[in-house]
C-alpha cells in the first residue's frame, strides 16, 4: 500500500496497532484517550513518535500482525 501515514495517529506511540476495533475496519484505539480513531485521522497535541515502519502500520491494516 505505502500509504504516507506522516502526522497521523498511525505513528503515535499511543496508537495500538494490535487492538482494531471490530465493527470498523480501519480503527485502532488510542490507549492515552481510551476511544478508536481511524489511522488516517491527523494527529493530536498529544502525539508521541512511535518507533515503527510504514511496512508496520501496512501490515496491521492488513491483518497481518
């Protein structure tokens, strides 16, 4: 996919790639804010840089992690 996920909640560290929220396929929750946002969603004065790859976030949209 290679999708530019740059200032999204994909690369906060809060963001949780393994706990995707069941009846929407692209939410992922947010464990500072307790909620599931989208991946693409910009991200909030809260960000933190995660330390993870692009091919990371592919994958966990693809149901590969």
């Amino acid at each position: 996919m290679a999708d530019d996920y740059n200032g999204r909640c994909a690369m906060c560290k809060h963001f949780n790639l393994y706990d995707k929220y069941r009846f929407c396929s692209d939410k992922y929750k947010c464990t500072l804010k307790d909620n599931y946002y989208p991946w693409s969603d910009r991200a909030c004065s809260k960000f933190e840089q995660a330390n993870r790859s692009f091919e990371t976030v592919d994958k966990a949209r693809e149901g590969r992690l």
